[in-house]
C-alpha cells in the first residue's frame, strides 16, 4: 500500500501551517546567512567532517539544546490543554501526538545525545587519551542520531507523528488501529538513531579499555569515567534488543507480518516485554552517566576524595545487572500472576540498595568539605533530595499489588519525571556549567547561572509534585482533557502554572549561552574552577585538538589534583615533545547520515521500490569506507609549542 | 589511533588499530548475540501460534537443510585455511580459499533463496501466521548477514589484489573471517533449534 502525496503535507490546522511556515523560512535564513558570510567551506572542513571528538560532542550538546526547546515545547502544550477542565486548545489526536513526541523526543533526542556529547568531551581527556578508538566511528555515531532526529522531527510537518506514546504499544501502534504513516516515523527514526547509539557503545568500552594512559588502572578512573564504561556494557547489552523490536514493529506495518497483531497468532504483549527489555535498562543508560557526573563535580568542589570510591564502582555494576531484571514492573497489571510479579517486584526493590549507597556516599563526600557553592554544585546539591522523591516513589511503584491502583495515572509520571529530571537533567545543566570552559575557553557566567537554577528548580517542583496527588485522585496519563467535577483542576493549575516557570529557567540557561558568548571574560586557564581533579584540567582552555601535548603518567586516583600538590608532572620540556599521530578527517559520516536520512523516508513512506535505492545508497557508504586507506598525519612539533605557548616558556 | 607496529605477533595483530578494531568487533559479535537471541526468543514465543497456517513440520524439507548445513561449515572450515595462508603471508592460496569459501556460502544462499520460494509457493508466506513471521525474519536476518559477508569478502579481495598482505588488510581479512564463523556459529543453532525441533 503506497502513501499518496495529498497525505504528506498537513493541511488545515493553523498550528501546523505556522510551524511549516516557520520551518521553511529558518531554513531558508540558515542557509542565507551562511552564504552572505560564507562560512560554508569553513562549516564543512571544521564541523561537518570532523572526527575530533571534542567538536562531536560539541555538536551533540548543541542538537540536544535544540530538542530540548522541541520537547519542551510539547510539555508546555501539554500543560496549557490540561490547565483548565474541558480545554479545547489541542484536540484528543493532537494531544496524543504530542505527549508522544514529547517522550520519544526529551528521552532519546534530548537526554541520550547531552550525555554522548558530554560523554565525548570528557571521557577521553580524563584517561589521557588523544580521541576514541575509533574516531571515524564516532562521528557516523554523531550523524546517524542526527539524521534519526531529523526523520523524527519531520513527521511533526510531514506526515503526521506517531501518535501511540513514547512506548508505542501493540496493538494501538500496528497497521490495524493506526493505518496512517505517523508510526513508521516511530520505527525508522528510532532505528537509525539507536544503530549510532550502538557503535558508540563498542567505542566507548574499547576506548576505556584500551586507550588509558600509563599507569591508569581500572581503579583509578575517574568515576565518571567508571559510569561510561558500565554504561556502554548496558547499551551493548540492551541495544540490539530493541533494534529487534523496531524491525518486527516495522515488518509488522510496512509488509503485512503478524508478531504483535491481534489476528493470525500476533501477540501484542510480545512488543511490551521487547520495548521494556530495552526500556529499563535505557533509562539506567542515561542516569548512570549523570551520576557519574554528581560524583566528581561533588568531589571537586567538596574538595575531598570521593567516599567509598570502590562501594561507587561496584554500586554502578550492580544496578547494572539489576537493569536487565525489573522489565515487568512496568506492566504488573499484564496479568502474568502473583509469582512472576512478586519475582519482579523484589528485584525491582532491591535497585533501591546499590542507589542508596551510592547517595550516602555523596553525603559522606561532601561532609567536613569546604563546600563552594557554584553553579555545578547547586545542581548536584538539588539533585539529591529531589531524586530522592522520585526515588521512594518508585519503592511504592515496585509493589506490584499496590501497583495496581498507581498503575497509568498522573502518580507514575511525576515519579519518573523526578528521577529522569533531577537525575539526568540537573547532571547535564551541572556538566555543562562545570565543562563550559573547557569546550569554549570561557565560563558561562555564574549569576544568570544562578537564576536558571533557582527558576529550573522551582518550576520544576511546582510542575511535577501536584501530580503525585493528582495520581492518587484518579487522574490517569494521557488523558487529554477531565470534567470539572472531578476537582482535579486546582492542582492541574498549579502544575500549568510551574511549568511556564520552568520554561522561564530554561529561557534563563539560553540567555546565558548569549551573554557568555558576548561578554565573558576569556583566558580562564587551564583549571578555571582552581581545583580540578583529574587530568581534563591539566590541559589548556579549550582542550587543543590533540588534547595533551605529551602523555601524561597518573600514579593514584584524581592524578591532576596530586600532580598540583607535589608540583610534580606539570610543565612540559622540548626534549620530551614528539610529533602526534592524529586522525583525519572524513567526509563518509556525514555522508552516510544523508544517505540513511533518504532511506528512512522512502521506508517511511513505504515507498517499496524508491526504498531499495536508498538502501543501495547505504550500502555504497560502506562500499567507500571499506576502501578508504587514510591513516591520518602528524601534528609538528612547531605547532604544539604554538598552542601550549599559555603555559609560559617551554624549555 | 597511533602507527605502532609490533612484528612478533601474528600480522593481523601487529598495527595498533587493527588490534583496536578486532577488540571492537568482538564486542559487535556480542551485541550481534543478543540481536539473534531476541529473534530466537520471538521464534520460541510465537511458534506454536500458526493460526490454521502449515507448522514447521508441513513445509521443512531436512534433506535440503542438511546439505545448506554442509556447505556452511564446509566453508567455514575453508576460512579458516584463509587466514592458515595468510599467517604465512602467501597471497595466492588466501584468494583460492577465499574464493572457495565464496562458492559455499554462495550455494548456502542458492538453496536458502529456493527454500524461500518453495514455500511461499506451498502457501506458507511471511503474512500467514505469527509462527511464519517469525521463521522468515530469523532466518532473512541470518541470510542477509550471509549477503553482506560475502559483499564484505569481495571488497576485501579487490583490495588484497592492490595491496597485497599487509598489517593493514590482514586485520580487515581477519575480521571478516570473525564474522564468518560467527554465522557459523548462529546457523547451528538454527538447524538445531528451528529445523531439526520444527520435524523430530
């Protein structure tokens, strides 16, 4: 069955002729803007080609902020139809598009990508690495979630977005209750993205592995790093699962199968045990990083050593393990019986041990510390009690039998936005404040910072503890309207009402990229924050390209904080400079995210034949890759005494 | 990342980014476990359920799986005696082998492609019923990985033919001899699981 053209543009709402609209002319203006000052040439050999992995961050952090407005957006939507009883600005079809969009979007378009991109600024300088293992690797990583972000984005104009939840449950999201295209975007997109997500996982255990400067042993990783190793075990682990599920989900719509129909034997329960066998340990996937991120910002600037360093690692492999266990806590109602549920309710509960742990470790790191209070650390400091609601909640969620009356309501959704929100994006904001300097040279600047904060936290509390009574009232998820005589309006209310303080916290954290990018002050040095730990602060600001000039040895953990107090290890001498072996740059990445780009809308839209050439287009970019012998160049010597001219006279 | 060479291992381990991208595949072929896993799960589910379709007793023919079987780890074996010549830096036999292992694979898909149509001929199509579903995604994915590893294979002897055996391209022939056994290891488990289960 072919999707006819009528059916590819949205017609008729005025909400969509403006985004349309508006679409068009921003690209029309990025694409002037460029030419008039021709920075084309300079866009394509620094950015689009690049396999420096500091730049490949740089470029995730900067999609994630742009989905993160998107996904934003859609909460805010979301909180205006539901501020007041019998709403009539978004219809039940649109309503459901957009809590849809608003999941997929914030969880694998927003949290994923700001935690690859801090991922890849950092991971590498803090083992005393000069990239990934596999550089080339890393950016067709980089391009395929873009292009998977891209597809995604575009069904909110073209098309029509999924519509079936961010979980895209069988049998709503096949063929026989959704015939429109809106759930292929779902399958495609998702599929491209996760296949990135896949290869930076390989790179990252091999890089952590293999790449570590000397005399860095597994113990003595920065923790951070710990969490990215462990991560990435996750990612290989769960992965290909729900690239399973994303295929049998696209058979299923695109050619006729029968895995999860209801007719012909398909079993619809089949897709929620895949999705969730992926699903849990996905949302592990982005929290671990993050708590990796609270563990040396709240070392740094508690200015200690991080408790219990091994009770840490072997916490972060265990919740690992038990990410893989608790999959049917999220359908406890399925009706599998009491023995299986208890079995999962159990291991469910017992993820709150190696969690607790871990907290009090932080408490334990940050007492008889000089505390500092910058930006970083507030947002580490906030983290902790807040995630410590969603924390318990999710104990009380874990009881399958009590499971049931929470189960789909108001109470479930702020419980994982208290994790996911406290947990994920209170570590992305600190991870960006603590690495700014080391990205751009300058820091952003700590009294806007501190307003983003304070708005953020707030707003954020406003918004999400409403709904835990909310849930207990009845309110059910997903619901896009309620009468008033289910009193539920107050606190719905309220809840609209801290979001639009949210937004202004975000609004806040923009503002403050402007006004750094203008006004701040430069030539922070080498350790902006004056007590760096590890061995990202011993470089200059911005990291230079082949990040340490020689390779540096670590003798104990938070090796740059013991190299500061015996002055040992610091500068650098001539006789000890050689020239560095570097990768270059590459144009197939990117060529290969256009390529799948074209493919996944020709499947899309179920294009069958127009389909195999974009498959063969695909093809052809391994074809290249294949025969592609580069083995990269040398940085000169002249120019490494060039860019570390800051540290003074090199003898 | 960097140019070392290390001439007392075996040569497709002597440049540091061949030993780089072995350890990486290793980890791919893990992550490619758990993918044939998920798929053999879903088999494991939904076979009984054929929905008054043919099961796997009315439309497998074992005679032909056995002889698929047989030029499968026939060629897996003559892989091996790839990478034999290779270790010992002789061009000419790793092409021959090579070649040899190409003809195998290529009759495995011959049959498997026949197979395929045998069936939707007896009526037994991917739309049929859950169980056929299934049976035909796990054994495409299975012999779309046989495609791209023969594509693979020719690619790679295409460029031993310029550049004869170096760190290099003997790092590249090793992993592709990898990726070989590995669908070796898989086809087993399908003869076993699918076939030999579907009949006994």
């Amino acid at each position: 069955m072919n999707i006819k053209w009528d059916k590819i543009l949205l017609g008729g709402d005025p909400l969509l002729v403006g985004s349309q609209i508006a679409i068009v002319l921003t690209t029309v203006g990025i694409i002037a803007a460029i030419t008039y000052f021709k920075k084309w040439k300079w866009l394509w050999n620094e950015w689009l080609t690049t396999v420096d992995h500091k730049k490949i961050g740089i470029m995730y952090i900067l999609s994630a902020v742009l989905m993160f407005f998107r996904g934003g957006v859609d909460g805010l939507m979301m909180k205006a139809q539901t501020a007041v009883p019998e709403n009539t600005f978004l219809d039940a079809q649109h309503y459901n598009e957009v809590f849809t969009t608003h999941g997929v979007i914030m969880i694998l378009f927003m949290a994923m990508p700001m935690l690859m991109g801090i991922i890849n600024l950092a991971m590498p300088l803090q083992i005393g690495a000069r990239d990934v293992a596999f550089p080339q690797l890393n950016a067709l990583s980089f391009w395929l979630f873009f292009s998977g972000a891209m597809l995604f984005n575009l069904s909110f104009v073209v098309g029509g977005s999924p519509d079936a939840g961010w979980t895209s449950y069988f049998p709503l999201a096949g063929k026989e209750f959704s015939p429109g295209i809106g759930n292929n975007y779902y399958m495609v997109a998702l599929q491209i993205a996760g296949i990135g997500t896949l290869a930076s996982g390989i790179n990252f255990i091999v890089t952590i592995l293999k790449m570590r400067t000397k005399g860095m042993t597994l113990m003595k990783m920065p923790m951070f790093t710990w969490t990215v190793l462990v991560t990435s075990l996750i990612i290989i682990i769960a992965f290909p699962i729900f690239t399973v599920a994303l295929l049998l989900g696209m058979m299923d719509r695109l050619y006729g199968t029968h895995f999860f129909t209801v007719e012909a034997g398909g079993l619809d329960m089949l897709w929620a045990n895949l999705f969730w066998l992926w699903g849990h340990p996905e949302v592990y996937i982005v929290v671990l990083p993050a708590f990796g991120i609270y563990s040396d910002i709240i070392s740094t600037f508690a200015k200690k050593r991080l408790y219990g360093y091994t009770s840490m690692v072997w916490a972060v492999v265990l919740i690992s393990v038990l990410s893989m266990l608790v999959w049917v806590h999220h359908f406890f109602t399925m009706g599998v019986g009491p023995a299986v549920n208890s079995v999962f309710s159990i291991t469910t509960m017992l993820i709150a041990v190696p969690t607790g742990i871990k907290m009090f470790n932080w408490l334990f790191t940050m007492r008889k510390g000089r505390i500092e209070f910058t930006t970083p650390m507030l947002w580490s400091l906030a983290f902790i009690p807040t995630f410590l609601i969603g924390g318990v909640t999710g104990v009380m969620l874990a009881m399958a039998a009590a499971d049931f009356q929470y189960h789909n309501t108001l109470f479930l959704v702020a419980h994982f936005h208290y994790t996911l929100i406290p947990g994920v994006v209170y570590a992305v904001f600190a991870a960006l404040y603590y690495y700014w300097p080391k990205m751009f040279g300058y820091k952003l600047s700590e009294k806007i910072g501190k307003w983003h904060f304070w708005l953020f936290n707030i707003g954020f509390n406003v918004t999400f503890f409403p709904m835990f009574f909310l849930g207990l009232n009845g309110a059910v998820r997903r619901a896009y309207t309620y009468s008033a005589e289910s009193g539920f309006s107050t606190l719905f209310l309220i809840s609209a009402i801290g979001s639009i303080i949210l937004a202004a916290g975000f609004a806040a954290l923009v503002y403050n990229i402007y006004w750094s990018f203008r006004y701040a002050e430069r030539n922070v040095g080498n350790d902006p924050w004056g007590n760096g730990r590890t061995l990202e602060w011993s470089i200059g600001s911005p990291a230079p390209h082949y990040n340490f000039a020689t390779l540096p040895e670590v003798k104990t953990i938070d090796a740059f904080w013991y190299m500061k107090k015996e002055k040992k290890g610091l500068g650098l001498r001539k006789s000890d400079l050689k020239p560095i072996h570097m990768p270059s740059k590459s144009w197939i990445p990117v060529y290969m995210g256009a390529a799948f780009f074209v493919f996944g809308f020709m499947l899309v839209f179920e294009w069958h034949i127009l389909s195999i050439f974009g498959g063969l287009a695909v093809l052809a970019g391994l074809v290249f890759r294949s025969f592609d012998y580069n083995s990269g160049y040398y940085v000169p010597v002249e120019e490494i005494i060039e860019t570390e001219k800051w540290r003074g006279e090199i003898k | 990342m960097s140019m070392n060479t290390n001439s007392s291992l075996p040569i497709e381990y002597q440049s540091e980014q061949s030993r780089l991208n072995i350890l990486g595949f290793w980890i791919f072929i893990g992550a490619e476990i758990i993918l044939f896993a998920t798929l053999f799960a879903v088999y494991g589910v939904l076979k009984p359920r054929t929905a008054n379709g043919p099961s796997g007793a009315d439309i497998f023919v074992i005679k032909d799986v056995v002889v698929q079987t047989l030029l499968l780890l026939t060629s897996s074996f003559t892989a091996g005696l790839v990478i034999y010549e290779m270790r010992r830096n002789r061009l000419k036999g790793l092409i021959l082998w090579a070649v040899i292992t190409l003809l195998l694979g290529g009759g495995f898909l011959y049959m498997e492609i026949n197979e395929f149509i045998h069936y939707v001929h007896s009526g037994a199509t991917m739309q049929t019923s859950a169980f056929l579903s299934s049976l035909f995604v796990l054994l495409g994915t299975h012999g779309a990985h046989v495609t791209l590893g023969i594509g693979w294979a020719i690619l790679l002897m295409m460029q031993l033919a310029k550049r004869k055996i170096t760190p290099v391209t003997a790092g590249k022939v090793h992993i592709w001899a990898l990726y070989w056994h590995f669908l070796d290891v898989i086809w087993i488990f399908i003869f076993t699981f699918v076939y030999l289960a579907g009949v006994l």
